[in-house]
C-alpha cells in the first residue's frame, strides 16, 4: 500500500531553548522560528506539552496565553515579560 501525504517538507528552522523562574512556576520553553511558521513563532511549553503560534501582538489578545498554556493570569503575566523580549530577538528567516 502506497501512503499518501498531504504534506511532506523538509525545512529549516532556529529552536531557541531558554528557562525562567516567574513568580509562582519555572518555565522551560522552545521557541522555534521558521519561514513555514512566519511571522508567528512556535512556543512549546516543555513543562506541559502544551504549545501555540504566537507573535508578538498575539500576546496582548486578552485571555490568549491563559487559554493557550492554562496559565493563571499571574503566571500568564510572567510569560509575557519573559517572552516577548525574545520574540524580537529570534530572527525569523521568513520574508
């Protein structure tokens, strides 16, 4: 039997790792860049497994990370301060 994908690419991406203790969890996330995910970023939630595209705008969506990682509003908040500095810093190789 012959198997037939939708989609099947290979592509090049930058992973960034990076953990922080907020003020109630610790969290330990990677962040991955690539032209398939632009101008979004892939944020996994190592601690979790949970994950969502975001971009910086993406951030400020009320209710949007709370939703996306089941954080409390505190801990929603640390991520936000963390994670946005380094949104601007991963360089996305999309055009």
């Amino acid at each position: 039997m012959e198997l037939s994908y939708i989609k099947n690419e290979i592509d090049t991406s930058q992973t960034r790792l990076v953990s922080f203790k907020g003020n109630t969890i610790r969290f330990d996330l990677a962040i991955i860049s690539s032209p398939l995910f632009h101008p979004n970023h892939l944020v996994i939630d190592l601690n979790t497994n949970k994950y969502s595209k975001i971009q910086k705008d993406t951030l400020q969506k009320e209710n949007f990370v709370e939703h996306a990682f089941q954080y409390n509003e505190m801990e929603a908040e640390d991520f936000r301060t963390y994670i946005k500095p380094l949104l601007s810093d991963v360089k996305n190789t999309g055009t």
